[in-house]
C-alpha cells in the first residue's frame, strides 16, 4: 500500500516537474468548449473546459474492486463533457508522430487543495489546468485534468470561454 502510495506521488511530482519546466520555456492555453471537432494537448498546454461537474463512486484500495468485502469506495470528481473531444499524446520513443484518444467525453478533475468541491456538483463550471494520462491507481480515466481552478458557467460569462472554441498560443 504505501509502495502504490509513494509511486502516485512520484509521478506527481514527475508531472509537476514537467510543467514548470513547460512555464519557463512557454506554454499554450486552450479554450474549449464541448465539440466533437477539438483535439486538446496534454501539458504543458492549459486548458478551459466546459462541462457539467459530477461525482462517482469507485473501487479504491487495496484490490480496487477486485474484493468488494474488503475494498473501500472513493468518490471522485469528474467533468462531464456535452460532446466528445479528442487528446493528442505527444510522440514518445521512437514514434516521431503523435497518437491520438479519441472520443473522451468524461474528465476526472484532480484538484490541488483537497477541499470539497460538493458546491459545484452538478452545475455548468470551468475548469482551467493541465491534461495528463490517468495513469496512477485512484485516476479512473483515460485523461485526467489537474485542475488550476474551477469557476461556474454563470461566473465566466465575460470571459474568454463564452465566444472561442480553442486558441493554441505556443
């Protein structure tokens, strides 16, 4: 348990690492509403997206599910997207052409500060942060976003969102 433990925070750190590196050398931001024709970058790109906020129950440890008896259950935020959007993975190795997960219409949020976010479950919000294969043991989904913060629709109608589908600044 603590093994698993101490893995999910070395990629954190990992990821944290990557995208301050990312801010010294320049990023992009993404503005994305829900539509089917956006292809949104894992970090160091920033992201805005739109979507309804929700919570759902999980397996969590030891087994995640595989011994319900003794297994808790975590409840994890998610964003859930009006439409599917695609991610592009950056090109790893020797594969000089990017790969592609397409069709991804839930986003778990990992927020920062483990506060409870209940106030916004439920209603239209935007989240600004970083995307990241769900790869560590408690992300149950193909993209999570580290999320910088979350604002409702309604707070965010005079900004950027409102009008722009997505705008690539790097």
């Amino acid at each position: 348990m603590e093994h698993r433990s101490a893995a999910v925070n070395v990629i954190r750190l990992i990821a944290v690492v990557i995208m301050a590196c990312a801010s010294l050398f320049g990023s992009c931001n993404i503005w994305a509403e829900e539509s089917s024709d956006i292809t949104l970058r894992y970090y160091p790109c920033t992201v805005h997206l739109t979507g309804t906020l929700v919570t759902q129950e999980r397996w969590g440890p030891p087994n995640f599910g595989e011994n319900p008896a003794k297994d808790t259950r975590v409840t994890i935020y998610v964003l859930r997207l009006g439409e599917t959007v695609n991610v592009e993975v950056p090109a790893s190795g020797s594969s000089s052409s990017p790969l592609f997960i397409k069709g991804i219409k839930e986003i778990q949020i990992d927020f920062p500060v483990k506060k409870t976010y209940q106030k916004f479950v439920g209603q239209q919000v935007v989240i600004k942060g970083q995307l990241l294969e769900g790869l560590a043991p408690l992300e149950y989904t193909k993209v999570v976003i580290r999320a910088q913060s979350v604002r409702t629709r309604k707070e965010d109608q005079g900004g950027k969102t409102s009008n722009m589908k997505c705008i690539d600044n790097r």
